[in-house]
C-alpha cells in the first residue's frame, strides 16, 4: 500500500479545519498509509526584512528535510508548479506508485514559501491555483484531490 506523508510548517488550531482533515484522513486509510506531519512555525517579527525572510525559511525548510527519507518522491507545493486536472494527478499518483516509490511526500511551507535549495531537491513542483490561499486550508485541498485521485484510479463513485 502507497504511503502518503504530508509535511507542512504549521499547526491547525480550528476545530472545523481539523474536522475536516479528519474526514478525509478516514476516507484516506482505505487507499494509503496516509502520515501528517505538522512542524511548528517560526515566529514573524513586527519588522522584517530579506534577512529575516531568508533565515525563516531556512529553518522551517530544514526541520522539512529531516522528515524526508533519501527514497521517497517528494512532491512540493509551489506557486510556479504544474497545474494538474484531477484526473492527470490521479494518473500520476499512480505512475509514481509504480515507478518510482512506494513513498510519496508532499511539502506544504510556512506562510513565507519553500526555499530554492528544498524545492531543487523535490521530484516535482504542484500548483492548486495561481491564487493564494490560506496554508490551513491547502491541507484539505491536498486530502480532498489525493483521495478523489484514488476513487478516479479505482473506478469508483465521486463526484466528478
């Protein structure tokens, strides 16, 4: 069975965020060992600058990077990603299953992004929009498209 790990900088603090995470999750565990990981944010000063941009960054990303194993495809989410319709990700979820590893990782940042040398070393870059979104609700973006791909790639009911 594919096991999906999902890192992300943040913790969810709603409980209806989290209620939904938890559906999917559920939903989830029939298709994947499905992992989240959340890593705790570094704090924004009141005044910031590149410096400060920089060292956030470098930090949430590395405390990423030791949650990546050396074998796992690893999947960033970026702005200047791929843009996927759900059926072309469901079919390259399965490609990945097939290929490459029976690890996936997707990579959701801290609210200032990724850094050049963690979104260098990923397999691939995804988009979900051009538009910004909340990073909280990425998370169920990602739950929901990851397991519409499963239903797609099983042939099974979903709202298309």
């Amino acid at each position: 069975m594919l096991s999906i790990n999902i890192i992300c900088i943040g913790k969810i603090k709603e409980d209806y965020l989290k209620s939904a995470i938890n559906e999917y999750s559920k939903r989830l565990s029939k298709y994947c060992n499905l992992k989240l990981i959340e890593l705790p944010d570094e704090k924004l000063p009141e005044k910031i600058n590149d410096s400060i941009i920089n060292d956030i960054k470098n930090k949430e990303c590395a405390k990423i990077k030791e949650h990546i194993k050396k074998d796992s495809y690893t999947i960033c989410l970026d702005l200047k990603g791929k843009q996927y319709t759900s059926v072309e990700f469901s079919k390259q979820i399965d490609n990945i299953a097939l290929n490459f590893n029976s690890t996936v990782n997707f990579i959701i940042g801290g609210t200032l992004g990724l850094t050049d040398d963690l979104l260098s070393i990923s397999n691939e870059k995804i988009c979900f929009s051009k538009m910004t979104f909340p990073h909280q609700l990425i998370r169920i973006f990602l739950l929901e498209q990851i397991f519409r791909a499963f239903k797609i790639s099983k042939g099974e009911t979903y709202h298309w």
